[in-house]
C-alpha cells in the first residue's frame, strides 16, 4: 500500500466517511471539508439497537457487537446512495477508536480498516467525546473557539474548557454515577424500562417537580465536580416508601417523583456550568451529548445564561441538532474533518489499529492516530 496520508495543506476537498460503533447504535455519515470551507454532512444513517436490549434491562455488549456487524455495511451502502457518492471517491474512513464496548469499537474499527486498506485510502480513529463536543458545530447556530463544553453522555459527566480542536482542558467531572446514569438507573427503580433516561423525562413533564426533597449532590462544594450516586439512593428510598403505602400510591405519585428526581439533576448540571462559565471567564457554552437533548435542561440552560444580570452578563448556548445529540456516525466524520483541517491530525494507512475502550478525553494529543 502507498505510505499516504491526508492533511489540511492541501484547499482541495475532502470526503470523509464516519463510522461509529461505541455502544448500542451504529452510524455511519458522510462529511465534505476543505481549508476554505466548514465541514459539511452529506449523508448520514443510523440504527439503534434499543428495541433489541429492552427485553434484557439495559445493553448487553455480545448482542450488540453482532447487531454491528449486520448493520455497518448497508448502512454505509446507505449512505453512499443518498450522497450520490461510490466508495471509490472517499479520501479518508474514520472510526469511533474509543471509549466504549471492547466488542463493538473493534466492529467499526475492522470494518474501517478493512475498507481503508481495500480502496487504498488511509484512515483515522476518533475520539468517542470528541465527537459528541465537537457536533454542534454541524448545527445551524456553530459555536466559536474558544467555550465551555459540558459533555452529558451515557456514563460521562465533563466540563472540559475548550481553546480548538484538541485543546482540551477538564475543569471538573463525575467522582462516581454520570448524569446519563443517574437518569437510566432512576428509571429502572420506577419501572420505567430500557431506555431509561427519555422514558423519565417523558413521565416528569406531568409531574410536579417539588414534590419530592431530593438531594443535589455537591451542588454547594465550591468545584466543578459531580456526584449522583447519592440521588439514586434517594430515589431508591422514596420507591420503598411509596410502595410500602401501595402500588397504587407508587403509581399515582411516579410522575412527581420522576419530575422531582429530573429537577434535581438538572439544577446541578445549570449551577456548575454557570460556576465553569464565571471561573473561566468564557462566554459561550456547548452542551453535549444525550442527556443534553433534555428538555427540561435546555430550557433552564437557556433562561440563566440568557439573563443579562447574571455574574459575567450573557452567555451564548450551543446544542447539536436533536437528532445528532444520541450517538452517531455524523460528529465521528466531523470531528475527523476538524482535526485534519486544523492540522492537529493526519490520516494514515490502514496497516494496523487499535481500540481503546478507556480513553480520557484530555489525554488525546496532536499526534493521536
């Protein structure tokens, strides 16, 4: 194979195939890039294996490993249709190298590989968070450098201070449960199912959000880390109680205690962003990920950082678009095409790679591959 490798030197364009395959949905996507121009999507594909994990409570990696390597290949096949594209004019193939599943990161990763090395094009592993801190930069409203970034995905609670693309600085993070967690693991005391998270913030919206005292874990502790642990177990307790009355109280009183229990965990997402935004200095936040496709978090997001009297005045907020907030191929191409156009990263031949499924996020530097 060639020794080849892509970078930002040239103003040609770029065609970057993305590959995600972290955890429980594969996604593939198409991104157009140049030194002129800002990344643009193409084309984009996903499936979610949430009907298959339901019957077991939560996500089991052996299955969705499987359900990966059924699903990557169409939906790149997909994908190529839509965009008008064949796979002969693709420049790079860039993959989720990790966090993640061990099982399922490698699907993406073969597969990549495999189709780097078949069209002689070199590829690129992308950081799982990065994606998600970078996607709205596909979104109507695109932040500028430098910001503020709370990353709220699966098992990840960050406040990262963001100065480019790999400039990447962690303030403050979970000590124990994520936010993503604490709403999936609340769910499951209630009964809610699998996916957890959306099926609570669903049942909150006809709740009363007051109804319950519950505990905001290092709310008050003058850092930017998180706990929610302790909020778990205090739902966990009101569960009992309310059942110990009867299942009919649990029942009538669920949607107070699912609204109480979203209103606790999103006044500690709000305060500690707004203490990262007043610490830093920085006007401008990111919220990313998919607890930050909450509703409730949006709104109150939206409210305090857009009050002109707040301590440091007004704050700009950024989201990914809805549909991009939940993991997908689209921010793994994105963040690609960022990093090769920024010169932080070159694209390599596909001889070997690696997964990492434990990978901070402030530990990837220029030379990651």
């Amino acid at each position: 194979m060639p020794d080849q490798a892509v970078s930002s030197s040239s103003d040609a364009v770029t065609l970057i195939l993305g590959i995600e395959s972290s955890c429980d949905e594969t996604g593939v996507a198409l991104v157009e890039t140049s030194d002129r121009s800002a990344p643009r999507l193409l084309a984009h594909a996903l499936h979610s294996q949430v009907a298959m994990h339901q019957a077991y409570g939560g996500v089991v990696p052996e299955l969705a490993s499987r359900d990966h390597i059924r699903r990557v290949l169409p939906l790149t096949d997909q994908v190529m249709r839509e965009a008008g594209r064949n796979l002969a004019d693709l420049d790079v193939v860039a993959y989720t190298r990790g966090p993640g599943l061990a099982g399922a990161l490698l699907v993406g990763a073969g597969v990549a590989c495999a189709l780097g090395a078949a069209l002689g094009k070199p590829v690129l592993g992308v950081h799982h968070l990065e994606g998600h801190l970078l996607s709205p930069f596909l979104s109507a409203d695109p932040p500028q450098f430098p910001f503020v970034a709370l990353l709220v995905s699966g098992g990840h609670t960050q406040l990262m201070r963001v100065d480019g693309v790999g400039q990447y600085q962690l303030l403050g993070e979970t000590i124990d449960d994520a936010a993503g967690e604490a709403f999936d693991k609340s769910a499951k005391l209630m009964g809610l199912g699998y996916p957890g998270g959306p099926a609570l913030a669903k049942l909150a919206e006809q709740g009363d959000d007051q109804a319950f005292k519950l505990p905001r874990p290092l709310m008050h502790s003058g850092d930017l880390d998180f706990s929610f642990a302790g909020l778990k177990t205090a739902v966990l307790t009101q569960s009992q109680r309310l059942r110990q009355i009867s299942d009919a109280e649990f029942e009538t009183r669920k949607a107070d205690l699912a609204a109480s229990t979203q209103a606790a965990i999103v006044d500690v997402l709000v305060k500690k962003s707004l203490a990262a935004l007043e610490s830093t200095g920085l006007k401008r936040l990111v919220v990313a990920g998919g607890v930050g496709a909450n509703k409730s978090l949006r709104e109150q997001l939206n409210a305090a950082c857009s009050n002109p009297r707040r301590k440091g005045g007004a704050v700009r907020v950024h989201y990914p678009e809805l549909h991009l907030c939940t993991d997908n191929g689209a921010m793994i191409a994105l963040a690609a095409a960022m990093r090769l156009q920024s010169g932080r990263q070159r694209a390599l031949p596909a001889v070997s790679f690696e997964v990492k499924p434990r990978w901070p996020l402030d530990a990837i530097t220029a030379d990651t591959v």
